[in-house]
C-alpha cells in the first residue's frame, strides 16, 4: 500500500489555511444579499465553468429546495449553466463567450441578483454577463478564487477564495454554499 500521509495533510493544511484567511465579511454581506433577493421576491441567477459550473447548480439545489422547502418565502434560484441545449445553441451559433450574457438579456431585471463564480476571475462568459448585469442595474457577485481576478473588480460584490490552488478555490466555494444554507436556514425556521 503506497502512502499518501503527508500529500493529505499538506492539502488539508492548505485548505484550513485558506479558510482562516476567507474575508468575513464578504461573506457576512453574501448572505445579506440572498437574503434581500428571497424578501423581495427577486430572481438570483448563477453561473460557472467546468468544477464552477458544477458549483453553480449545487446552489441552485441547495437554494431552492434545501432551504425552501416548507416555507412562505421561498429563493428563486436559476443556474445558467444547466440547460445544455441553450448554452451550446449560443456556443455553436454565436460565441461561448455570450452564452450567459444572452440568457440574462431574456430574464434578468434591476434587482434581482446575478452570481458569477470564476476560480480565476477571468473568464470571459461570466465577466461579460456581470458586466450587463450591473449596466441595468441588478446586483452582482463575484465567486473568485487566486486574486481574484477581473471579476473581482468588475462585480458590485466579492467573495474571494484568496489562494492559488484551483482546487482550494473551489472547496471553498462549496464550503461557501453550504455555510450560507446552513445560517439561512438556522433563521428561516
């Protein structure tokens, strides 16, 4: 049996490193805004790439049954990324890149919130529809990872990951969905 002992806890350390190091407010304005978005009946739109991608429909899970479920004020989470045919009809007949962007120019509105989740913080797709979002008006965040990267900057909002490890990044966004679950759901009682 090979042993992976010291690859495990290197990575547990980093993880628990990057952890300690999560700005707490970010997150304590995160929730903030899903709170907002639920008491005023807005729609919250979500989005990624690849492990993101993957992200973004958990949320959309976990939103809208896990904490909804049985109660009178209910999320109305929608992930951009799920509906396959959509994003590749724009991918193929258009660009990938606008393949967000297009999807929020049918449904997004001032107000409602729209969440870009991007380990790097460049991806074109996600950077294009925050940009729209915030040109009419609706509220938005960045998910990030590394630095943070463009969407960092160019999202109203930001909870940044702060570490250069994709996969760190992306635990601690799950890590985020769930923290933020799990309070919403401690007050929605």
């Amino acid at each position: 049996m090979i042993n992976f002992i010291t690859d495990i806890e290197s990575y547990f350390e980093k993880l628990k490193m990057t952890i300690d190091n999560v700005d707490r407010n970010e997150i304590n304005t995160f929730i903030s805004l899903l709170l907002k978005a639920r008491d005023e009946g807005r729609h919250i739109f979500i989005m990624g790439n690849g492990g993101s991608a993957a992200t973004a429909s958990h949320f959309v899970c976990d939103f809208n049954k896990g904490v909804s479920y049985g109660k009178d004020r209910r999320f109305k989470f929608f992930c951009l990324n799920d509906s396959m045919a959509t994003v590749s009809a724009y991918s193929n007949d258009v660009a990938y890149e606008v393949a967000f962007l297009e999807q929020l120019k049918n449904f997004v509105e001032p107000g409602d919130l729209v969440i870009g989740i991007s380990g790097s913080g460049n991806s074109k797709n996600i950077l294009l529809a925050i940009e729209y979002a915030n040109s009419i008006g609706a509220e938005t965040i960045g998910i990030t990872g590394y630095d943070g990267g463009k969407l960092k900057l160019l999202a109203k909002y930001s909870v940044n990951a702060n570490t250069n490890d994709m996969q760190i990044s992306e635990d601690m966004h799950m890590i985020l969905n769930h923290l933020c679950m799990k309070i919403i759901c401690k007050i929605n009682n």
